[in-house]
C-alpha cells in the first residue's frame, strides 16, 4: 500500500506564526491553495489557517488582516500524519477528524501535503467514496 511520502506533495509552503494574515491569504492567493501550514520560528508546526478561518474567525469579525499573526489560529495539536504511514492511516485520520488536508511530517519537520484529491488518486474508488462520507457528515 502507498505511504503518505509516495503520495503526498511535496515541499509544502508554510506561514510563519509571527506572519500577518493578510500575507497569509496573500501566500495562499499565489500558491492556488485554501490552507497552509503555520509554523513556528524552530520551523515546528504549530497548527493550519485556511481561508475560510480568514473569513469567519477574522474578516467576519471585523478583525484587521493586517494586524492578526498567523499565529493566533493555531490552536491545540495540528493533525498531522507520518511521512512512512500507509493510506489506509491516512484515511482513518482524515475522517476521524473530518479533514481534507494533512500535513506529512518526517520526526518534527514538515516535508509535504497529503490532500484528499491525492489519496483519490492513489486508492481504489470505495474507501475514498466512504472517506468523502466521513469528512462531509455532520
């Protein structure tokens, strides 16, 4: 079975915690992406911001862009996956905390992404269909 590292991309981009989110939307804009991993100054990953956190936790609030850090929503452990855990490991955590991304991390450095679209690639069209379930279920 194909590991996160086989499928994964590679060279994810993230955001500084001390960055504001108005660069963070900005990085996301020119990257194509709605998420990116925020990352402390040791280059640990502290957690993930995607737009729809710039919309509801900052925009809608009538926060400034310019003002809030990163930082601010990486809250608790981020969900991440080992380089070297198989698909089936990716499944489970992508539906057991209803996520579409994750970041793969090798020991504590961040070394890809491993999307939905990824897996569908990689897997047979049932455990994908029964993962688009989990993550879409209220």
């Amino acid at each position: 079975m194909k590991t996160a590292r086989e499928i994964m991309t590679p060279s994810a981009e993230c955001v500084r915690a001390d960055e504001t989110v108005l660069d963070a939307a900005a990085k996301m804009a020119r990257l194509d992406v709605g998420s990116l991993p925020i990352c402390g100054t040791d280059d640990r990953l502290k957690g993930m911001l995607t737009d729809r956190d710039i919309v509801v936790k900052v925009l809608a609030q009538g926060k400034d862009p310019k003002s809030c850090q990163a930082g601010e929503f990486a809250q608790g452990e981020a969900v991440t996956i080992g380089a070297d855990d198989d698909a089936r490991e990716i499944l489970g955590t992508m539906a057991k905390h209803k996520v579409r991304r994750l970041p793969v991390i090798d020991g504590h450095k961040l070394v890809g992404m491993v999307a939905l679209a990824d897996v569908a690639r990689a897997l047979p069209d049932a455990p994908v269909g029964d993962l688009m379930d989990a993550v879409t279920s209220d």
